[in-house]
C-alpha cells in the first residue's frame, strides 16, 4: 500500500496508529492569549438597544429647535409670569408624569434613581412622537438585563393602563361637565362630542373584554398601577391649574379648576377637530381677559418645550463627559 505524504502545514501520520499528530502553531501565534484579539465582534442585535436610544436622542434635537423657531423664543420669554410660585407648580406639574412611572416601575423592578433619568426621556419621546418614548424605555431596560429579565410585558402593561386611566378619568370629567356647558356646544358640537364620548369608551372595551391575554402582570398589580395613573392625572390637573393661577392670579382657582378639566377633557376627545381653536374659545367664554388668557396658555404650552431642550442638552453632555 502506498503511503501518504504529507505536505506543509499537515499533521503527520502516527506510526501504527494511522492518527496525525497535533498541527503545529502558526508563527506568531504561540498561545491562546494571541488568540484573544481574533474573537467576534458583539452582535448587532444585542447593540439595538444603544443605537435606538441616540436616534430618539437626535429626533428630540431636531423636532425641539424647529418647533421652538416656530414658537419665537424672544417673544415667548418677554411673555413670562414673575411671580415665582408660577414656576415651582410648573415644576412639580413637569415632573408628575415621571415621579407617577418612577414609583411604578420602582415597585416593578427596583430601578435605581438612573431610572429617573431614563423615564424622563421617555416622558420628552412621548410628547415628540406617541409611544415613541415607550420603545426608547424599553431598550433602556433591555441593556439592564440583570435588573429585568423580560421587560416588554411590564411596559406594555404600563402603557396600556395610561391610556385606559386616561379615558375613564376624561369619561368621568365628561359626566360632570356635560350638564354645565352642554349649552355652550352647537348642535354640530354636541353631536361630535356624543361620538367621540362613545370613542373614547370603545378604545378601552376591548383591552377590558380580553384583559386576561392582554396583560401579563398580576390582577392586584395591574389595579395598583390603574391607580397611580388615576392620581397622576388628577394632580396633573389641579398643578396646571394652580400654575394658570399664580400666572394670572385675577381669575378664582375654582374657574382655572374648572378650565383644567376642560383642557383634559378636549385633548382626549378623538373625533373633535380643530382641538386647540375649541379650547381656547372655550376658555374665552369661561374666563374672558382674552389677550391676557391667550398669553398665558401659550407660556405655560411652550415652556415644557423649553425644559424639554435644556434637559436633553444637559443628558447629551454628562453622556458624554461619561464616555470620555
């Protein structure tokens, strides 16, 4: 039988065996340590969540400049209240969403005050873009992977009961309103209203009918976290209300009360165009002091803009600070 020979680079043949020996190390690689610069880049998937975080970071950028040029700053800042307890209800009215989502997911999954931080860009994504920040707080918590194993039921829980608290709270608003200005709504008003009443009740119906394949947290969670939403936004509008208030303190808490709900009542209302113009004349009606009024709506509708900006601007430089 002929014998194989072999060539560079192969092992050769055990005699009596018919085994080959071990390769030799190529030159310049001598141990495993060499080898440790060979091994593969991290996958793409498991950077997503990073590569998300800085696009939603730059549409934040973006979409605020262009809306506060639209705005004016100038003009928007020689328009401000003086009276300094404006400011600290203001406060307290920006940072309520975030302080009612930290106390949820604190219980949920123990986040750390870092988590403060993460659902404020989430809570500036959401005014962007709806439901936008829920992805980017979801990728924050993806890269947290030893806080929360499987963070996608929670936040889609979380969300779903926002929305849900949101339309029973307006429906309950809607049911002590309608007997005091049903007579300030035309016919076609009315008839608008009455639908998008109806709208706003069908949305929740089915996530109510299918809650058992829809939600993934316990029944007792899932009603804990209904309620914090329901405070949420009620002290959301008693703050907006008392912030209307020391802007332009001529006018009664009760009335500015009354406008708050008002205000809630026509954001959430689907089928009602032209949202803005109906709660502006609405205020008119109500309140009066139309040139004064209309300041103070548009000061306390840009000023979260503003925040908005100078939040994302500090967020972008301790990252980078961070990095460095």
């Amino acid at each position: 039988m002929t014998q194989m020979k072999t060539g560079p680079g192969i092992g050769a043949a055990t005699p009596g065996s018919g085994a080959y020996a071990p390769l030799p190390p190529l030159p310049g690689l001598t141990g495993t340590a060499d080898l440790a610069g060979l091994e593969p880049m991290a996958p793409l998937k498991r950077r997503w969540p990073s590569y998300l975080g800085a696009a939603v970071t730059v549409v934040m950028i973006v979409w605020l400049g262009l809306k506060l040029r639209a705005l004016g700053v100038d003009s928007l800042l020689a328009a401000m209240p003086t009276n300094p307890l404006f400011y600290v209800f203001f406060a307290l009215l920006y940072i309520a969403p975030v302080t009612g989502d930290f106390i949820i997911f604190r219980r949920l999954w123990g986040i750390p005050a870092a988590g403060f931080v993460a659902l404020t860009k989430k809570r500036i994504a959401n005014d962007i873009l709806n439901y936008s920040g829920e992805a980017y707080f979801y990728a924050w918590a993806r890269q947290r992977s030893s806080m929360v194993a499987a963070p996608f039921g929670a936040v889609k829980d979380v969300s779903i009961l926002s929305a849900i608290a949101g339309n029973m709270v307006t429906l309950a608003m809607i049911a002590v309103a309608m007997p005091l200005g049903i007579g300030l709504l035309t016919p076609h008003g009315l008839h608008n209203a009455i639908w998008s009443v109806v709208a706003v009740f069908a949305m929740s119906l089915p996530f109510l009918i299918f809650s058992k394949r829809v939600f993934s947290l316990p029944r007792a969670t899932l009603w804990w976290i209904f309620g914090i939403h329901c405070l949420r936004l009620i002290a959301g509008c008693v703050l907006i209300a008392f912030t209307w208030h020391f802007g332009l303190p001529t006018v009664t808490l009760g009335m500015w009360l009354l406008l708050s709900a008002a205000r809630m009542i026509v954001g959430r209302l689907p089928l009602v165009p032209n949202k803005d113009l109906l709660f502006a004349t609405f205020a008119t009606l109500l309140i009066g002091q139309d040139a004064e009024l209309s300041v103070l709506i548009a000061v306390t509708a840009a000023l979260p803009l503003l925040v908005h900006v100078v939040l994302v601007a500090i967020f972008g430089l301790v990252g980078l600070v961070r990095k460095n």
